[in-house]
C-alpha cells in the first residue's frame, strides 16, 4: 500500500482553509456558541433574549445559527459579558 503524505495542520481549520480572518472567525464562534450556552441556561427564548440584550430578535437568530458576518466580535464580547 502506497503511503501518501498530507501537509501539517493547524490548530485553526479556517487558517487551513484559507480564511484571511480566520482568528476574528474563530473568535465570533467562540462567542456564539457561549452565549448560546447562556441563552439555553436560563432559558430564554428568542425574543426574550433580545429583550435582555438589547438587539432584536432577528440578531439573537442570527447568532443561534452563528450566522455572524453582520456581527461585531466587539458586540459579541459585550453580550457574552453581559450575560455571564
């Protein structure tokens, strides 16, 4: 059986992947998934989140589904700090 040889990755699959942002990707993911977290602990539905967090209900749905190109990370870090 021949042997093939596949380069090295990184910690990061969006650097392999040639993302030129991929550490701010990887960090607004990071954040998405607590607040998530934090959305599914006190049990907050969708509306109810928004209203806690001051966004609307569609930027609570757009992180739930880590949809985050029209979020900051900054705005991401506010909430996760808001909320912990």
């Amino acid at each position: 059986m021949t042997r093939i040889d596949y380069p090295k990755g990184t910690d990061n699959v969006l650097t392999d992947l040639g993302f030129d942002d991929a550490e701010e990707l990887s960090a607004k993911a990071a954040l998405a998934f607590k607040l998530n977290a934090l959305f599914d602990q006190r049990g907050l539905n969708q509306t109810e989140a928004a209203e806690i967090t001051g966004m609307t209900q569609p930027k609570v749905s757009q992180i739930r589904r880590y949809k985050l190109q029209n979020i900051s990370l900054e705005r991401l870090n506010q909430l996760t700090t808001q909320l912990s």
